[in-house]
C-alpha cells in the first residue's frame, strides 16, 4: 500500500469518527465524491488533495524528522505518541514512557476514543499485539468490552478501504 493510501486511509477513519461519510467529507474538501473512489482503486492521490481531505477531516499533514537529518545541526525532540497526552491520563508524570507501555494502557483504560487514537497513531497490528500482552489481566467481561471495541474499529477501517 502507498504511503497516500495508508494517509487517506487515515483520513477517512478520522473522518468516519468525527460522524462523515465519504460523500460529505469530499463535499467538505470542495472534491467531488468521486475522487476518494478513482484515489483508492488507483492506489494513489494528488498531495493537495489529501491535504484538502484532511484538513476538512480536521487534521494537518506534516513532515517531520524522527531522527536528526546528518548535518543538520538541529536536535529533535523524539517523535512522542499522542497516548502520552496528558487528557488521556496513561502516562502521569513519566515522560519517559514508553509507546508500548501507553498502547498497555490506553487497552486497559478501554475507552473507545483512546483506542482510536492508539490504532491510529501505531497501527493496529501493534494495539492488537499489545492486546495479546495483556488481555489476560481482565476479568472476561472487561476483556469482551475492549475486544468489541477493537472489532469495531476494525470493522470502520474496512469500510473506509471501500
């Protein structure tokens, strides 16, 4: 999958949570509903296109160094999940802490939104692996509530691929 599938696929799961079909979304960009259609069987799409559908979406697209570029000069702060901000209330004080600690809490935590933002931020291959850590910790019906949540999400994503 190109790396503008796998943003517009971001995209459309942000757009999805906040309540837009596709239709709406690309009304919302000033596209025709047609164009996420032609991108997606195309496996490809213009850079200001997914800007427009993520800025209508509500999010920003950005670049930025995980590592210093070598003769940069300039130090950057390592790249910190957005689990680690503190209204999700999984990291405290540790800033320090480490993304699979915070994937471990927010599944424990178990909202639906913070679940959202873990699958979204690091992918759901690593909350699922990170589920499979830590499932055994709950009691059975806290265990179905996350393992639904994280089916319906699941079951979001496909339908935003379609």
């Amino acid at each position: 999958m190109s790396i503008g599938c796998e943003l517009l696929n971001n995209v459309l799961v942000a757009a999805q949570c906040a309540g837009m079909d596709q239709a709406r979304l690309a009304h919302a960009a000033g596209l025709a509903p047609e164009t996420i259609s032609r991108a997606k069987r195309r496996g490809s799409l213009d850079l200001r296109t997914l800007e427009a559908l993520a800025k209508a979406a509500g999010l920003r697209i950005e670049l930025a160094a995980i590592e210093p570029l070598p003769g940069a000069g300039v130090k950057s702060a390592p790249m910190k999940s957005p689990l680690a901000d503190p209204k999700w209330g999984l990291a405290w004080s540790n800033s320090a802490i480490s993304t699979e600690t915070l994937i471990r809490s927010a599944l424990l935590k178990g909202g639906f939104a913070v679940l959202l933002v873990a699958v979204k931020a690091h992918g759901l291959s690593e909350v699922l692996k990170q589920w499979e850590a830590v499932k055994s910790t709950l009691k059975a019906g806290a265990q179905a509530e996350v393992e639904r949540k994280l089916q319906n999400i699941k079951e979001g994503m496909a339908s935003a691929k379609t």
